[in-house]
C-alpha cells in the first residue's frame, strides 16, 4: 500500500509540474503574440506615414516645380512634338 501511495504521489507531483509549465508556456507564448501583435500595428503606421510621404514626393506639381526649377526643364514648344498614331486591334 506505502508503495502504490508513494507512486500516486510522485505522478501528481510531475502531473503538478507538467501543468505549471505548460501554463507558463502558454503565458509566455501569449505575451509574445501581444508582442507581435504590437509590433505589427507599428509597421502598418509607418506603412501608412510612408504611403503618405511618397504620394506627397510624387505629387506631379511638386515634380513639376523641380523640373523648372532645379533642372531649367520647360514645355517643349508646338514644333518639337511630335504625335504618333498607332494601329489599333481589330482593324
């Protein structure tokens, strides 16, 4: 009987143990979802600032005004364009 007790005994203990780590696993795990979680919505606002800086650096005025300015680009006049027509399918 003191033997079987002593075996009962031992299995709660390591079923006891099991449980705690299994418990801290999970909670460790958690936490490091929440801090994933965290890490992500950080990136979707700089993805978002960063949408919003490139549409401001290519808005066409912007490009335009450096053009002119920085690079002294201008419209070309009317008898330096030229048009080309293309074929279209189905014709």
């Amino acid at each position: 009987m003191l033997r079987l007790n002593l075996i009962l005994l031992i299995l709660a203990v390591v079923s006891a143990i099991g449980t705690v780590a299994s418990n801290h696993l999970a909670r460790k795990l958690f936490a490091d979802i929440e801090h994933e979680q965290s890490y992500m919505r950080d990136l979707e606002v700089e993805w978002g600032q960063l949408q919003l800086e490139q549409s401001t650096w290519a808005n066409h005025a912007r490009v335009e005004q450096i053009a002119r300015n920085r690079l002294r680009m201008k419209s070309p006049s009317a008898g330096q364009v030229i048009s080309i027509e293309t074929a279209k399918a189905g014709k």
